[in-house]
C-alpha cells in the first residue's frame, strides 16, 4: 500500500476516533436529555463518518476498484441520526421531562406540549 494512503487512513481514522471520544464523554457527563441529545447526533455521526472513509479508501485500494458500501451507510447515518434525536426530543416533551436549571430558554418547553388540537 503506498504511504500516502496510508497517512489519509491514520487522520481519518484519528478524527473519527477523537469525534467518537468526545460523543462517548458527552454522552456520559452532560446532565439532562435535552442537552445529551447533541452528543449522539452531531459527535458520533462526525466519527462514524472518518471511519467509514478510512474502510472506503482502504477497501477501494484493496479491491482496485471505488468501494460504495461505506458512503451508502454514511448516508444512512446523515439521514436518520437527526430524524432519530427529533424523535427523542419530541417523546421528551411529550413526557414533560423537565431540564436541568442551567438550560436556557426553559419557557419554550412548556408550549410545545399545551398545542391545541383542532
């Protein structure tokens, strides 16, 4: 394998690996739903995105041929990563799970679960 692929593997392997680290700690440390909701949506779909281009340029070189699979599962994760943290969100409200004191804008909670049906 010449170096140069080798050196795009190690920096997307290494920047995913740190978006994974830091989702893994924001998971872990941040103190209420609303806020854990940034970790896993942004964070992981950063790092899951640096090692699937790490296995597509690897495979791609292995093959001899571009490899498709990991950018059709990349854009999965695009697609259902903020469709899945809407959904949590809304079943947050839906169950008036309150927020931490520090959260700002706490006022905007309560209106969305008081919507009038017609």
């Amino acid at each position: 394998m010449p170096f140069y692929l080798e050196i795009i593997i190690c920096v997307a392997l290494l920047i995913g690996g740190v978006f994974l680290l830091v989702d893994s700690y924001g998971l872990a440390r941040l103190p209420d739903i609303y806020m854990r909701l940034h970790s896993p949506t942004k964070a992981s779909t950063l790092g899951i995105t640096g090692v699937l281009i790490a296995s597509m340029v690897f495979q791609s070189h292995l093959k001899g041929a571009f490899s498709v699979q990991e950018l059709l599962i990349t854009l999965f994760l695009l697609i259902t990563a903020p469709v899945a943290a809407n959904m949590i969100a809304k079943t947050a409200l839906h169950y008036r799970t309150k927020p931490i004191e520090k959260t700002k804008n706490q006022e905007a909670h309560g209106n969305h679960t008081r919507a009038r049906r017609t």
